[in-house]
DNA sequence: GCAAGTTTACATTCATGTATGTATGCCTGT
DNA sequence: ACAGGCATACATACATGAATGTAAACTTGC
C-alpha cells in the first residue's frame, strides 16, 4: 500500500531513522545493511533510498536528532541567564550535560559514536567534533581565566590544565560509561567526581 | 617466489602485523580489506590466510603486540618496587602510561582502538577491557584508601570517586589527543593534568 | 620427497545503487 | 464537486562490484 499523505512519509521518516538507532547499536554502522534498517522499520530499501541518499546520510540525520555534549556545554555555558561565578556556571553546565547524556535517544546515538562507529569513515563528522571541541575548549579557558581573577580559582591551578582535565573527565566518563552502562550509576558518580573536581579547585 | 626459510616466514608476519596497523588506522578497520593489507606488505592474500584465520583473527594477534593501557598500569602499580606511598606510586604508574601511549606502534594501536573500529564486531575484546576495567578500579581504590587512612589524601575526596576521575581523565586524555594528536602535546599537558590532579588531592 | 609457505583461480555471498513499477494523495481547472 | 494529471512515497527487480573463503598449483627449504 504505497503513497501516504505527508504526515504518514515524515512518521517513516522518523521510524527509519529510530530504527537506525537501533540496529547501529546492535551491530555496529558498517556492518549493518540499509535492509536491516528498513526491515526494523517495517519498510523495504526503497524507502530508505526515498528519504536518504545512502547509509552516511542517513547516519548524519540520525546524529541531527540529538544535540552533541560540546555543543550542549557550550550553549549552557554562554547562557547570559547563568550565575554570574564562572565556575558555578561552568559546573552547572557540565551537570547537565551528564543529566542529557542519561535520555534514552542521546544514550543510544552516543554509544553508537563512541563505540559503533569508525570515525575515519566519516571526516566530516571528525572536523565538526574538532571544531566544536577547540570552540568548547577556548570558552572554558576564558572561564578559568575569570575565575583566577576573581580568586575563586587556586592559583597553583592553570586555567588551561583545569580546561583539559575538566574535559578530559567528561569524556572518559562518557566513553567509559555508554561501553558500559550497567557497570555503575552515572547519575550518581558523575555529580560527585564534577562536584569534587570543583571543590578540589576553588580557593579554600 | 615461495618458501622462505622460517625466519623469513616470521618476517611476512610481521609484515603484514605492521601493514595491518598502517591501513586500518588510515582507512578503518571494516573498511580494509585483507588484500589491500597483503598489497601493503608486498604479499597476496594468500600469505594472510596463511598467517592468520580471517580478519578478526589478524587484528587480535596485531592487539597483542602492544600492552594494553589499563594492564600497563595495573601491573605498574602492582609493582613491589615502587615507592610506598599509594598516592605517589599511582601518580608515577599515570605518567608511565601517558609515557608509553607516545611510543608510534602503540599510540597507531590505540587509536585504532578508540577510532577506527567497531567494538561491537569484536565481543571477546569488549570483556577483556571489562575484567581489566573492574581489575584496575578496583586496585585504584584500595590504593586510595590506603593514601585515606595515612592521612595523604584529603578526607573530603571519596577513594572511589578519586578512582573515577582519574581513570575518566585517562581514558578521556587517550581519547580526545589521539582524535588529533596535533592539537597538543600530550607530553607536556598529559603530566601536569596528573600532577596537579595528584597535588589538590593530597592533604594540604 | 615431503611439508611449509605463497600464489593464483574460482565460487559464493552480500550490499549497494539504480531503474522501473505502481498506487495513492493532492491540486487545479471548470 | 469532481475528473484528470502529476508528483509523491514507496516496493520490486536487476546489474554490479567487492570481499570472502577455499581449493588447487607451485616453489623451495630441509
């Protein structure tokens, strides 16, 4: 029964793309074939060549659903709403990114970049993450950087290290977690290694 | 021209371990194929399937020429000749790792693992960096529990949380600088992450 | 001469992309 | 308001290419 109405072609649109999740996570991006992935979706290769142009395409629409931990961090961290203590703003904005990363959808596309997907594959994908993340590292910086000012942070601390093992840990955890998520309670763990981080960095 | 002597024979093993190594990072591991790894070589497919089962069997046996990160470590800490103190004994097994991850086969190993390849293809691999993963954690901890109960580690950090974000900040450190190994220096950086790490830890 | 080591040839599998078929929704003129 | 026409949203069929594994041939050390 071909030709939906508009809606009905978005709605498959969609359950393509959910399948994709799915099947990627099982088996990984190469060795899933786009008739997996429409027979997830109760459909026929047609359909995936109807709304995508091939596998990579279809992989990059799936990615656009959910929003990067760096890019999320980001936004967070330049929101004019935040406290005004770059620190507190900086360890807000790193709490939430662990509390997205928890949401069904971001979990699953997140373990398929972490760990079901080659990276060389997709150079693109490479350059935005390199972008984002020098992007994400020099805001961080300039936080650091206030923060000394201020004299919130300890002066023993550089700015640009703390920048590179807050990052560091984030995505350790992250990687660590989705290879894993039955191992420990991220929800627990990460609020408590970020709280003790900055704990550890304010002058006391 | 055939049959070589058995040295010789050892030789193409090698070879093609090495040739392996050059094209999965350069092309990722589902996408190379065995001839393209024997041409490399200067070989044929023939000497592959010779050495080695089929591809899983080849990428294992290129696995084993390097130490593994977490075993490194482990066994470093372990190590009866180290220092006693628990803090400074992990501090120096940290840098250890960091040292050896620079050495070209084993950074080109680890960054195919982290970047170039699917774990999912490769289960076996999956539970060996588990076991390791729960092995190491839980040495860490009993060492910063030890540094808790002389009094060297800061009563307000939680041995296991210490655990945690040493562990993210190495796994992450790994991951993000053999992304692009350009953007910094791991040398340089990789150290004073874990010093300064080490010295807000310590009670001060 | 036998077996180790390597090549060549071959059969098979499998995913991809494209081309074609087809039924339906939607729109437009009257 | 409805009939015709066209574009949409798929399914099906096919051609192609690439990678795999295996078997057979060959070549040389021991």
């Amino acid at each position: 029964m071909p030709k939906r109405t508009k809606a009905e072609a978005e709605a498959t649109r969609e359950a393509l793309l959910d399948a994709a999740e799915v099947i990627f996570l099982e088996r990984g991006v190469s060795r899933t074939s786009l008739e997996q992935i429409a027979r997830q979706a109760g459909m026929t290769r047609g359909a995936v060549y109807w709304h995508f142009k091939n596998k990579s395409d279809l992989f990059h629409a799936m990615l656009e659903r959910v929003k990067m931990p760096l890019r999320q961090l980001l936004d967070d961290v330049e929101d004019p709403e935040r406290p005004n203590e770059p620190l507190e703003s900086l360890r807000r904005a790193t709490l939430h990114v662990v509390e997205r990363l928890q949401r069904p959808r971001s979990r699953r596309v997140h373990t398929i970049l972490f760990h079901r997907c080659e990276v060389a594959s997709d150079v693109d994908v490479l350059n935005l993450h390199e972008k984002l993340a020098n992007e994400c590292y020099d805001t961080m910086v300039e936080r650091f950087e206030q923060a000394r000012e201020r004299g919130t942070l300890t002066e023993s601390v550089e700015p640009e290290i703390a920048t590179r093992m807050l990052m560091s840990m984030l995505v350790g955890l992250m990687y660590d977690w989705l290879r894993n998520p039955e191992s420990y309670d991220i929800g627990d763990v990460g609020p408590r290694m970020i709280n003790t981080f900055f704990g550890r960095l304010v002058h006391v």
